[in-house]
C-alpha cells in the first residue's frame, strides 16, 4: 500500500490551514514555505481541494485560501477520496486482471477477500478521523488510533510506537 505524494502533500496543506484557524487565510507562497513544497505543487493541490470544496480561496490583497469548513467537519477520508481514490474498489480487479478480459480468479479469489477486509478496516479509521483531530502530536495521535482500532481489531495488539526510531528499527 503506497500513500501518493499527492494525498500525503495535500493532506500536509489541508493541516496546515487548520492551525492557522477558521477564517485565517494563507497563501500558495505561505503554505509552500511553510510545508516545503513547491509553489506549483501548492497551486495544483489548492486547486484540486478547491474544486472538491475543501478549501475556499479569495483574490486581492487580504486574500488566500482557507478551509471551506470547520476542521473537525473534514474527514481524512474524504481529502484521500478526492485527492486519490480508495485502497481497493469494485473496477480494482478488472484493472488488474493480466492479460485475460476478467481476472482468472475471478470466481474464488481470497486477494479479494483481503483486499475488501483491509479496505472496510481503512476506510473506518479514516472517516472517523479529522482534520482536527491530526492537529495533535504523534504520541496523542498514535494513542487515539489504538483506542478507535481495539474495538475493531481486538484480536491486534497495537504496534509499538515508531516515535524517535530509525527505518527499520523498531
């Protein structure tokens, strides 16, 4: 499973309007500076999330781009729909069936399976998760997800926290 650059940047700009504040307006420069990215970068995903209505913009010397709604209004699910899709669909196996019109597992497949399960999981975490509630740090945010997911998943024990480790060391 890869996050886009595109989902993880928008995502990154969409957080960053949110600790400005409601009706706190920023610009494309302000936000890439801020965020490190590009201002093209910046101008496409403003774009793209005002015209999926997350952001409003507003021209003249004042004006910038602000949430078109309060943060905790703004799932993350519905910033990755607009910005990348879901994990896994109804058309995924059709896309990836080989060289065949229909995938040849099409009538048993236990990727299907999986891919439905990890998707239905996926999508509750992030639906229930908002703009607002990212606004807090790792620690809190990891705590939070494991007590949305223990009722989900109680046969999982919660990964140990990354905070403060290297790749691979855990």
């Amino acid at each position: 499973m890869k996050l886009s650059a595109q989902e993880e940047y928008g995502l990154r700009c969409l957080l960053h309007l949110a600790r400005c504040g409601q009706g706190e307006s920023l610009t494309i420069p302000e936000i890439s500076r801020a965020e490190g990215l590009s201002i093209p970068n910046v101008a496409k995903l403003m774009r793209l999330l005002r015209m999926g209505g997350l952001v409003q913009s507003a021209r003249g010397q004042s004006g910038g781009y602000t949430l078109s709604r309060p943060s905790d209004k703004v799932s993350v699910a519905s910033v990755l729909d607009l910005l990348g899709g879901p994990f896994y669909g109804p058309v995924f196996c059709e896309r990836h069936s080989g060289r065949e019109k229909t995938c040849t597992h099409d009538g048993d497949c236990s990727l299907r399976s999986l891919w439905s399960t990890v998707q239905m999981v996926l999508a509750e975490v992030l639906e229930k998760t908002t703009l607002q509630d990212l606004l807090c740090g790792e620690k809190e945010m990891t705590k939070r997800i494991e007590d949305m997911t223990s009722t989900m998943l109680p046969f999982c024990s919660a990964p140990e926290s990354a905070v403060g480790t290297t790749p691979g060391q855990h």
